[in-house]
C-alpha cells in the first residue's frame, strides 16, 4: 500500500511540475526562438508545416504575444488533463482505487482530450497560422486546420480512456450490488 | 427505496438483540446495520430464510412496501 502512495505522490509532483513548466516553455519558445527543443514544443508548434510560415525570429513582438495568448489554448487542455491526472493520484494516496470517482476522471481525461483535438485544436491551428502569417504578402495569408498521425493517436488514447472509464463503471456498479447483498 | 425493512420491530417484538440475530444468521454486525438502514441492495433467500426462521416470522413482517 505505501508503494501505491509513493508512486502516486511521485506522479502528482510530476504532473503538477509539468502544469506550471508547460506555459512557461511556451513563452520561452515564442520569445526567446530556438531555446526550447522542438521535443517540448509539440503540443504548441508553429501549426501546419506544408504552407510557408515565417521564422521565428522574423515575428513581430505583437505577433508573438498573440501566438503565446493562442498557444494557450492546447496547453490549457493538457493542463485540465494533468489537473484530473493529479485529482487520481490523490484518490490513489488515499487508497481509494476503485470507485465511482476515479471513474469520473478518466471519463473527464477522455472526453477532454477528445474536445481538445476534434475542437479545440483545429480553432488553435487556425488562429495561430492566421496570426503568423498575417503580415505576409495578400495571397500569402494563411489559416490551416490539418489532421495527422499525432491528432489520431490522441483520439485514439482518448476513446480508449472514456471506453475503459465506462467498463470502470460498471465494474464498480457490480462491485457495490456484492457489497451491498446481505 | 419504496422497501422498509421492518427487523427492528421485530427484533424489539421477540425481545431479542441484533448481536444475537446476526450471530444466528451467519452474518457480520455490519452487514446486519447494512439490512437494517436499508442500504442493501439485495437480500438473499437463505439469509431471508434464517431471519425468519430465528425470529419466527413471515417474510412479510420484515419487508413492506410504501409507495
């Protein structure tokens, strides 16, 4: 049981870490280009890479607090998704393991990564290559919406949590009527 | 849950303890507390069966329904 505790409490720490890092690697990768390694930057990138987005450092400081603002919205949603991670690592600590509200937060992890990629996503992808390109040449504007093999893994991984939150459920549901037999 | 169960009153009725009933029906003191608050689920036969045999009673003077 301590192991569940300590492994837990590990994995809060961790994701509380990565809630206050993402943003701020965001602003280092918008302010200070070249900084943060691409790695970090998935979850924010420049958007679609086929149409001809300016570098970086030609991007005018406006336009860089605008893509920051924007850039603001996947972070937010890996944020929600660490928040009901950290709200299950408690409930792990605290023994509970199996019940109606650990169900409630993978159901909640699944269906916002789900909202987050199919919409969400494309209105971050859209908006950011607007404001990149906004100072482009006319005819040289862009706004993109795509969809790769990264968004269908989310979309997978997002499906799988909110069916394994539904099996939880029910599981949990045969669990109190045993409880419950006298 | 329009089902009351009545085992306290009959319990009080016969003169006889939970502690004793429970006992004499092969089930914990808080599985008892679990029948007689009514947060069971369920009930089994045979447990109705012991309640009845031990109290000697019908079914129907444990469990009512109001609607």
């Amino acid at each position: 049981m301590n192991k569940i505790k300590r492994t837990s409490r590990i994995f809060r720490i961790f994701f509380l870490t990565l809630i206050i890092l993402l943003p701020i690697f965001s602003a280092i990768y918008w302010f200070f280009d070249g900084l943060i390694p691409n790695m970090f930057s998935f979850m924010w990138s420049q958007g679609n890479t086929d149409i001809r987005l300016p570098p970086l450092n030609e991007l005018k400081p406006h336009i860089r607090i605008f893509c920051f603002l924007i850039s603001m919205i996947p972070i937010g949603v890996y944020i929600f998704v660490l928040r009901y991670g950290m709200k299950l690592c408690k409930l792990y600590e605290s023994f509970k393991i199996f019940t109606m509200e650990n169900v409630q937060y993978y159901k909640k992890i699944g269906y916002t990564l789900l909202i987050g990629k199919l919409v969400l996503y494309p209105i971050y992808e859209a908006l950011i290559t607007l404001a990149q390109t906004y100072y482009n040449t006319p005819g040289e504007r862009y706004i993109s919406i795509s969809l790769d093999s990264w968004d269908f893994t989310v979309i997978f991984f997002a499906v799988m949590f909110i069916f394994m939150s539904w099996v939880m459920g029910e599981g949990v549901k045969l669990e109190e009527d045993k409880k419950y037999t006298v | 849950m329009a089902i009351i169960i009545n085992i306290d009153v009959m319990l009080a009725t016969r003169k006889k303890r939970s502690k004793e009933l429970a006992e004499a029906i092969g089930i914990t003191e808080p599985n008892l507390s679990i029948l007689k608050t009514g947060k069971a689920k369920a009930i089994r036969l045979s447990t109705l069966d012991a309640i009845c045999s031990f109290l000697e009673c019908q079914p129907g003077d444990i469990l009512e329904y109001r609607s």
